[in-house]
C-alpha cells in the first residue's frame, strides 16, 4: 500500500519524538493526535493526523482495530528511507526523476517531469491541484534529503 500523505518536512530527531509520542496501547485517532500535539511542537489535530499516517507510512506505527500503536521499532536511517521510498507515493518517481538527470535539478524541473504521474482523480478532486503537487514534490525532495536518498545543493537536488 502507498501513503500519499507528505507532512512539512523535519529531521531525523522530529520523527523519532513523533513515534515516541504514540502509545504502545492502541489508542483511537483523537487520542493518538491529542499526545501528538501535547508530547511534540505539533500545533494542530490535523497536522498530528498527518503525521501519524507518514509514521504508518514508514513502517513506525500501525492502525488496529482499536486505534494506533506506536511499532516497537527504532528503525537505522536506511530502513526509514526504504520505506520512505517504496510506501510514500510519488517518492519513487521524484528519485528516479532526479536518477535520470544529468545535473541537479530545482523543484519545478522534478515537478514537470513528474507532474504525468499525478493520478487524474487528484486533477479532477480540485482546481488548484497543479500548485498542490509542486508542493508535494518540493515536500518529497526535502525527505529524500532527509532521509539520505537526495542532497541539496545550491537550491537544486541530486541523488547521492
């Protein structure tokens, strides 16, 4: 399964405070982003609901039947930028993107040799989808980086 959803990007530390955050007891969706927002610098219910599903993304939580649990789990880097590779969609595509060119590219030339990708359900759900995605691949870029799959240089990326 793929997870669409891409939170602000943050480093390495934020995501492990983020997981520490969750319980290990499955709690429901109110519970797990209320100790979101109370145990992190998360400001929001919705922001703290974003992150827990790029946590699932990553292979650091799990929905149950009871709610979300926290994986007892302290995953190396390579594991994360694995599953952030392979679950995280539109990942794989922007790093191959970046793979195929010959230079360090800026966000909107990812963008536009991404943009085929974007599935036309997401261009038919809103008006504005264009400038959503560019947001989403800029988003990307900065997790590749990250999680060591992209380095940034001079407002450019290039895989490493």
């Amino acid at each position: 399964m793929k997870f669409k959803i891409v939170p602000e990007p943050r480093d390495a530390a934020f995501v492990a405070e983020a997981q520490r955050a969750l319980p290990l007891v499955p709690g429901n969706e109110n519970d797990c982003c209320a100790r979101l927002v109370e145990r992190t610098d998360l400001d929001a219910r919705e922001v703290a609901r974003e992150w827990i599903t790029f946590l699932r993304a990553l292979g650091l939580a799990e929905e149950t039947e009871s709610g979300y649990r926290r994986l007892r789990r302290d995953p190396a880097s390579e594991e994360l930028a694995d599953a952030f590779r392979e679950r995280v969609f539109g990942a794989e595509a922007v790093l191959s993107v970046l793979d195929a060119a010959d230079e360090s590219l800026g966000v909107e030339a990812v963008y536009e040799r991404f943009r085929e990708e974007v599935p036309n359900w997401e261009r038919y759900r809103r008006t504005d989808w264009d400038e959503e995605w560019r947001e989403r691949v800029e988003r990307l870029l900065d997790w590749a980086v990250v999680f060591d799959l992209a380095e940034r240089v001079d407002g450019a990326y290039r895989t490493v």
